[in-house]
C-alpha cells in the first residue's frame, strides 16, 4: 500500500461521504429533506405519501457514492487497494466532470428541479471531479503499480 496521502483524494473521499449522508437524510427527513435539496415536488410529493421510488433512487445514488469515496480513500492510500482503483477513479471523475458540464442538456429531462438546483449541484460535482482528477494525475504512477 501507497504509504503517504492525497490530499485531493481524501478531499474527494470526504465530498463523497458527505454528498451520500445528504442523500441518506434525504430519506430520514422525507418531503422536505427532497424539497431542501432541490429534488423536485414530485419526489417530495412520492417521499411523503411512502412510495418506495424515492428511497431506492436516492439509496442507490447514495450507495455509489460511499464506493466512490471508498475508491478514493484506495488510491490516496489510506485503505487497501481496491481493484481496479485506477480505472475506476478516471470512470467516477469522467462522470462527475460530465454531470458538473451537462447541466443545460439534463434540465428539459428534471423540469421541476430549480435553476438554483442545477447551478449549485452543477458546481459541486465540477468541484469534487476536479478533485477526483487532480488526485489520480498526482497518484497516477503509484496507481499503475501492483498492490504491495
């Protein structure tokens, strides 16, 4: 194991362990933990009258999202290597940075999500894949290695 630490993918770990308890109070706090977070009225709406849509969306993302600060915990070399760490953390930085920059095109998709949603939203997940990307291009050379 990678013996010192990334301070951009413990940064990126700590933003994903974060976004996924969000997601989680989400789930605790109901219709207006959706509403807080700018989900939209019909999340809310499915949230407070108990349809189970809302908890398993909001479970799944919240689940990907602990993987991935798993992952990036892996490469800084704070926890076992996972496999395929480098692989993954390019995926998981692609899909932040492509989130963050498609905005514009998945607003027709969620129309009862807020411009106020989308723009902030939008700037974490830029935020957290510069993050991801800043982390892998410093530990780049260290991930390429076998697990020691």
């Amino acid at each position: 194991m990678y013996s010192g630490s990334n301070r951009y993918l413990l940064a990126a770990a700590l933003c994903c362990f974060a976004a996924a308890l969000a997601h989680l109070a989400c789930i605790m706090i109901g219709g207006d933990g959706y509403r807080f977070l700018g989900a939209g009225e019909q999340m809310a709406q499915m949230a407070e009258q108990g349809r189970w849509y809302p908890t398993v969306i909001t479970s799944v993302i919240a689940m990907v999202l602990f993987i991935w600060g798993l992952y990036a915990l892996s490469a800084a070399g704070t926890i076992k290597r996972l496999p395929l760490t480098r692989l993954a953390l390019v995926l998981v930085s692609c899909v932040f940075l492509f989130r963050g920059m498609s905005f514009v095109a998945l607003m027709p998709l969620f129309p009862e999500n807020s411009l106020t949603f989308w723009l902030v939203s939008s700037a974490i997940c830029l935020f957290i894949g510069g993050l991801f990307a800043f982390g892998i291009w410093q530990q780049w050379a260290v991930l390429g290695r076998k697990n020691t």
